[in-house]
C-alpha cells in the first residue's frame, strides 16, 4: 500500500478492482466518498459482481473472474498508443531510459529468453541490465578469469553502471520493450479475454487515463484493490501490471495516487507492522538468518542499492534501513543496545526455514505437523488449494478454531465426500 487510506481523499480519479470496500471496509470508504464529495473524483469500479461499491461507481465494468491482467494490459496499451503517458516522470523516477542485454527476447513464442525445455527452468544471464560508460552508452560487459564457470543460472547482478537512453527511442530501453510487450492488449483482446465489451472497455480506458490528456500533471488517479486479487494464483502479476500502469501515468509517490491494498482494518495490516509474518521484524525489516554472523553483516544482505547508475541515482528511501535496524534494536534492548556490541544485534533469533503459513499446512498434509490452532484466519478458504487444505486437517490429530462465527476450516469436516468420524 503505497499512500494510506486517508489520502485518498485528494485523488482525482479511482479504479478499484477485486474488492468491495463499501461492504468490507466500510470505516475507511468514506474517503472515496469524500473524494467525491470534495474534488467531483470518478469512480471507475471492474468488479465480476454488481456490489454496493458498484452502485456508487460513475462507470461499472463486469469482467469476467481471472482476467484481470487483460484489463489492465488494455489499460497500459491504451495510455501508450494515445501519448497519455507522464514522459518526465518515467525518466527520472522510473527505469523507463535503462537499457537491458542484447541476448534479452520478450516472449513472442511464449517464453522469455533463456528457457530450458529440458529442466523447464530459465538461464536468467540476459535477464539484466546493459553495461554502459559515464555517458551512458552501453559497453562490452566484463567476463570472467580464463577458465571460469558460473554455475548454472545464476541470478545477474546489476552492473555498477547502467546503460540508458534519455530519448527512450533505443530499442532494448524498458520503454520500447513494454511499448512491444503490451502492444497485443488491443481492445478487441480485451473484449475476448474480460468479456467486457470494446465499447465499455475504451469508454473506461479514456476516462482513467484522461488526467494524462495533452500531458498535463495536474491531476492523479490511484488503483485500489483486495484480496480479489491477491488470493489468485496470479496474484502478484495482477499488483505489478498495475503498478507498471501507475507508474507511466506519474502516479506513483504523489498525495492521492498509488496502488493501495485494501487491507483489514485492523487484521492484515497490523500483521506485517507489527511483525506478525514469520519473515519481517516491524518497520518491514528482514529476520536475520544463520549467515548474518555480525550486524554489518546483516545489514549488507537487507539493504537495497539504488537501481540508477552512478551520478543519476533514484532516491533509494530504503537506503536508510541501517538507521531503521539501529532504531528498531534501540527500542527492543535499550541501554543494552549499544554500538560496541552491535547494537545488542546477537540477540535477536535467526530463522533456519520456511515457516509461512502454507508451509505449515503443508507440513500437516505431510503429516509432521499433528494439530492447530486457527484464530484470525481461514486457511481452507484462502488457500491456493483448498482440497489440499482439507486433505491436510483430515490427517491432523486435532484442530481448535478461534473464531466469532463458523468458517470453512472449523466445518471442513462437512466437505463433500467427508464422513466425519464418530
């Protein structure tokens, strides 16, 4: 969630798809209410249900349930061929002007360069950016000693200086390569892919991207979402087209624009601020693991570098996590917490594994794990395969539910097929 309830209030323009925030997140609707009421904002609401967010909407579009990223697709196509695009925002706060390898081919055939019909995995060396010099042009990218063997598929680093092209007419800059990536997201796929009709559909493109009209700034739009989104599969490619949207609309880091999750008021939320994830300490700081021998250690592997080459540099706010782990370890151990000792960074716990939640139910099907407690969360329903879910309670030697009404994990015993046992 990039700008926080409250702002949307000073939007101009709203998409919300797969949620229902009038009905699910009723205390903070009413700052799109006030966004109306106060800047005349449009609603534009993509929704497979007429809801009561809907019934309220300026434009309501029905997809069909999973096509989401055609819609959006669309979107982005749409904003690119008509100039609807915020050209000075995506050269200094994107990496719209970065250049990548030459060895790098979109998918025409349906596969990124480097795939392996054989393992049906991806040798990810072109997947990086180009080498350049001080003025940017690309150069000859260094190799190894003589006789030197990657192994195999590593994970490119990024170079130390990036090749880019401020004109964003070179070929291989991300701006033309998403310019050729998008560019079958006509409406008329739209329309075969959503269900929503072209009509509709480009009535809704105009409308979303109208604050780009003839390059004005003025105005800002944010994209609001839900677990309509995120419990797909697809899931996270859902959330990055939308951001590769706000991002060439100028939308992204500005007060009412964004990509703003819908999250419980007080549930979701709290879980990953107040460290409730198994994998982040609060302030969305990483968990040391056994390799984080010392603090400078840990710090090195958490803290982002900036993606811009040398002398153009992003602004990076996550350069500063080194203050933000110092401050956190302060807080934690107080006095105790000092620089001589690493600011007491010994005594936080390393973890050695996975302990997501799906791995647990996992473990469960497996049957190493034997019971659970269930409060705040229904795991058979939000699943990626709730019959596995169900499969892996089945084995459990005993299960308690904490909840304030019946859900899908408490009953699961009342699945098809199930005979409870007396």
């Amino acid at each position: 969630m990039t700008n926080g309830w409250i702002d949307i209030k000073n939007t101009d323009m709203m998409l919300i798809m797969g949620g229902n925030p009038a009905e699910n997140h009723p205390c903070g609707f009413k700052w799109v209410i006030e966004a109306k009421k106060t800047r005349n904002a449009k609603l534009i609401v993509v929704d497979p249900r007429f809801t009561r967010t809907a019934a309220i909407s300026d434009l309501f579009l029905q997809i069909r349930a999973g096509s989401d990223i055609a819609f959006l697709g669309g979107l982005i196509n749409y904003a690119l061929q008509n100039n609807r695009i915020a050209k000075d925002y995506l050269l200094h706060y994107s990496s719209a002007a970065l250049l990548v390898n030459e060895g790098f081919k979109l998918p025409e055939d349906g596969f990124y360069s480097g795939f392996d019909p054989a393992s049906q995995s991806y040798d990810r060396t072109t997947w990086n950016y180009a080498v350049g010099n001080t003025s940017g042009k690309p150069v000859a990218a260094p190799t190894g000693p003589p006789g030197h063997l990657p192994t195999p598929f590593p994970v490119p680093l990024m170079p130390e200086k990036v090749a880019y092209d401020l004109t964003l007419q070179h070929p291989l800059c991300i701006f033309q390569l998403l310019k050729r990536q998008y560019s079958r997201y006509t409406p008329e796929m739209v329309e075969r892919i959503t269900g929503i009709p072209k009509e509709q559909f480009l009535k809704a493109a105009d409308l979303f991207t109208s604050g780009r009209k003839d390059g004005d700034m003025k105005k800002v739009a944010t994209v609001i979402y839900a677990v309509g989104w995120t419990q797909h599969t697809s899931g996270t490619q859902i959330i990055r087209t939308a951001a590769i949207l706000q991002l060439l609309l100028g939308n992204v880091g500005r007060a009412g624009g964004g990509v703003n999750a819908l999250r419980g008021h007080s549930n979701i939320q709290g879980a990953t601020d107040m460290a409730g994830v198994f994998d982040s300490l609060p302030g969305y700081l990483k968990v040391p693991v056994p390799g984080d021998t010392d603090f400078k250690t840990y710090i090195e592997r958490i803290t982002p570098l900036t993606v811009k080459p040398a002398g153009w540099e992003s602004f990076n706010y996550y350069s500063n996590t080194p203050k933000f782990a110092v401050s956190f370890l302060k807080a934690m151990y107080g006095p105790s917490a000092t620089k001589e000792n690493d600011w007491a960074f010994h005594y936080l716990p390393k973890v050695d594994r996975n302990f997501a939640w799906t791995q647990i139910w996992d473990n469960m099907f497996r049957g190493s794990v034997k019971g659970m407690f269930a409060f705040g969360m229904n795991g058979v329903a939000i699943g990626p395969d709730s019959q596995k879910n169900i499969e892996a309670l089945k084995k459990a030697d005993w299960l308690v539910v904490g909840e304030i009404y019946p859900d899908e994990t408490s009953e699961f015993w009342k699945s098809p097929g199930l005979r409870p046992r007396r």
